[in-house]
C-alpha cells in the first residue's frame, strides 16, 4: 500500500502532466516543463512590512508576538489549485515540528471567511487560518503568486519567499525549515 507521501508525489505528477496537456508549452515556466519543482525560493530583502491579522476565531495575529520561534507563513485561496495541493504537506510540517518549535499560518486570500473556514473543515486542517479579506497583507508583503510562503527566523526576521507548489515534507523544504531553525 502506498504512502500518504507517495500519493502525494503521483497526484501532484498527474497535475503537472494535465497542467502541461492543457496549456501550450510556450506559457509553462521552463523549471514545470523540464520535471523540476514548481517553486522558486528567494532572500528576502527589503524592509519588512507590519504584519497584524485575524484569524478564523477572532484572535489577532502580530509578528512580534511570535518571536522565539521560527514561522511559516504561507499566502493561499480555495480556488488555487497549487494551494490546495501543498496544504495538506504544511499540516503534516506543523504537526511534526509543534508550535512552540515551528508555527505554521495560513493566510486566506480575498474569499468570505465562511469559505475560508469550510474549506478547512472539509480537509482537516488544523492549522490556525487567517483572514486577508482585502488582500492589504498580500500586497504589504508583495505577494503576487499563489501559493506564496514566507519563512521567518525566531527573532522575527524575514529570510525566504518562496512562489509555488512545495512538497513542505520533501528534503527540499527540509532543508529550508533546518536552516530557519537555526538562524
């Protein structure tokens, strides 16, 4: 019987060879094309934004507040397929690291919370879902792509962006999340 990871691996196979039937070659990235990951990781740089949300049950959300532990914040939406897929990689992460070594924040992009919040019961997400219902948080933090994923160290300070689909329990991201730990 396959794996949770290995049925993971083939659905998102399947997705980029549909994405890829479906699409001309001309407007798929090269990296998509070519079998490589569906992401692209960059320093941050720049100044960084205030950061202060709410979430699903009404909790406000400060950066500064979570200071001492390192955070993944990624930027998603229900309609986003890409978002979808990867969510499920980023409650496992959350799961085996906790949230006292590593937070993990999903925030909602510009859908009703309603839709926000069914989206999380209908998967099991246990995540904490925060709401940008104008989307002013994406555009403080220049998100632009879906999914977009932000890695903060524990003192608080941006270090990656990262644009795409991630497989957040691969060996990739494992090495992201390693170093994050330890900054």
């Amino acid at each position: 019987m396959p794996s949770f990871l290995q049925v993971l691996q083939v659905r998102r196979l399947f997705l980029q060879r549909a994405l890829a039937a479906a699409v001309s070659p001309l407007l798929l990235p090269e990296a998509l094309a070519a079998g490589e990951p569906a992401y692209t990781v960059s320093p941050w740089q720049g100044a960084v934004p205030a950061f202060q949300t709410v979430d699903t049950t009404g909790k406000v959300w400060r950066l500064a507040d979570l200071k001492g532990r390192a955070v993944i914040i990624n930027f998603w939406a229900s309609w986003c397929e890409p978002c979808r897929a990867e969510m499920p990689t980023l409650q496992q992460v959350a799961d085996l690291y906790g949230p006292d070594k590593l937070l993990v924040l999903a925030i909602n992009f510009k859908e009703h919370p309603n839709r926000a919040i069914q989206f999380a019961a209908t998967t099991g997400l246990s995540l904490p879902v925060l709401l940008d219902p104008q989307g002013q948080t994406a555009r403080d933090w220049s998100v632009k792509v879906f999914p977009t994923t932000l890695l903060i160290d524990r003192q608080g300070r941006p270090r990656q962006r990262v644009q795409g689909e991630v497989d957040w329990t691969g060996p990739q991201a494992a090495n992201m999340i390693e170093a994050l730990l330890k900054a």
